[in-house]
C-alpha cells in the first residue's frame, strides 16, 4: 500500500493543486490529512471540499478546531486570529459543520499507522524536542503497541524520528525498519517553516517500507495575491516566499 500523507493546507489552494498535480503522476492507495485544512490563508471552502472528497482519513488540526470553538482562538498570535476569525465568517454552515465532526487525534489505523495533528498525547502540543519525541513514544507503547508509525503536524517541520536515533530528511526514500517505532512529520502543503518554500507532503510505501518527502513548487504569487484581496494580514502573504 501506498499512502500520501498531507498537513497543514491552511487554505492554501495553490499549494493543494500543485500536489494534487504531483499526486496523478504517482501511484497512491490512500491520502491521508493530518489536519489545520483551514486557517492563514484564502480559499478555506475549496481545501475543506477537495480533503473530504478525497482523503480517506483526517484527524482535525487547531485550526480546523479553532473555526468552532472560539476559546481555542485565544491561543493563537494575533495573525492566526484574524485570519480564523474570518474564516469564521467565510464559510458556509455545511463547511463548519465538515471541521466540526472531523476526529480527534490520535486515529489508529488497521496497518498500524497513527495519525494526530499534534502529539499522539495531546493534539494542540508541539512534538519538536527530545522530551515530546520520548513521550510521544511511551504513549504509543502503552496505548498503542501494534503501532509502528506515527504521522504528526502541526510544527510545519518535516522530520523522521526513531525510537534510537534523529533523522534528517532528504529528498530520498528513507529506509524504514519494521523493528523500530516512527514519529514522521511530512512538512506543510500551504505553509512550509523550514526556509523551503514547496509545498511539502510525504509518501508512504509499507511494501518497501520506505517514506519519502515529496516537494512541490507552486504558484505563491497568486496565493499572496489572494491573502491581500481579502484583507488578511500582510505577514501571511510575505512569509510564504522564505518558507518560514
């Protein structure tokens, strides 16, 4: 089986296409969405539609949470406020509704995949140090142990992490061992940190077991374009040419 793992669309439509693009020149089974459909961006409806229509699983993300419940927004910078507060006001009861019943991290899957936004512990922390990476990996020991990957978000970071050692993430397959346990970030499709400004996602092959991250380039002038029309924050349109 072939999976494509996507995160962190935040309503980046641009970015959606492009891998959708890069995606029917591949040969995937399953795509997977590891949440925060919506948020910083444009075209919130149009990424909701295209997820549900054609990922056979979503874990929601803050964001996605965010949209319905307004004390989850006080977490949020000033800028991610604004844009969720009119996201809020964009979409329709229908597309509410989809963000609303998305599940709750972590959903474990029958091949032994894990999928969260967050952490498997806790959907809204940040698994971006040595002591979230041991917790994450005693929660899935003692809650799930027939589990042997687990797919995360939420930092906009592509990692690979092992149960023994730090993986840096190239842009070729990385060779998995059915005798370790996984922590795997596949980066963000619609708004990348890591200085890469591609749209980012990951592909699973649990056959050759191997996970490589895919980079898409995409139109980010049009995506800019959009962010300034609708009157969304400046800094969400120029953060996206530095991938940061």
């Amino acid at each position: 089986m072939r999976y494509a793992i996507l995160s962190d669309i935040h309503s980046n439509l641009e970015a959606l296409y492009a891998v959708r693009q890069k995606l029917q020149t591949m040969r995937i089974d399953k795509i997977l969405c590891l949440g925060d459909i919506v948020g910083y961006n444009a075209d919130p409806a149009l990424c909701i539609q295209w997820v549900n229509d054609n990922a056979s699983c979503i874990v929601r993300g803050n964001h996605d949470k965010a949209v319905f419940n307004m004390f989850h927004e006080k977490r949020f910078n000033h800028y991610a406020r604004d844009a969720i507060r009119w996201t809020r006001k964009v979409l329709s009861g229908n597309e509410k509704t989809c963000l609303k019943t998305l599940t709750e991290g972590p959903k474990e899957e029958p091949e032994g995949i894990v999928l969260c936004h967050g952490t498997p512990f806790d959907e809204d922390a940040y698994l971006h140090s040595p002591e979230s990476a041991e917790e994450s990996f005693t929660f899935l020991d003692e809650n799930m142990p027939n589990s042997w990957i687990c797919f995360f978000g939420h930092t906009h970071v592509p990692v690979v992490i092992d149960d023994q050692d730090h993986l840096i993430l190239t842009e070729k397959p990385v060779t998995l061992s059915r005798s370790k346990r996984y922590l795997i970030n596949p980066g963000s499709v619609g708004q990348p940190r890591d200085e890469d400004c591609r749209a980012s996602f990951g592909v699973l092959d649990d056959e050759k077991n191997s996970f490589e991250l895919v980079r898409v380039p995409y139109n980010i002038e049009e995506t800019q374009r959009k962010i300034l029309m609708k009157g969304l924050p400046e800094v969400l349109a120029s953060r996206l040419s530095v991938g940061r």
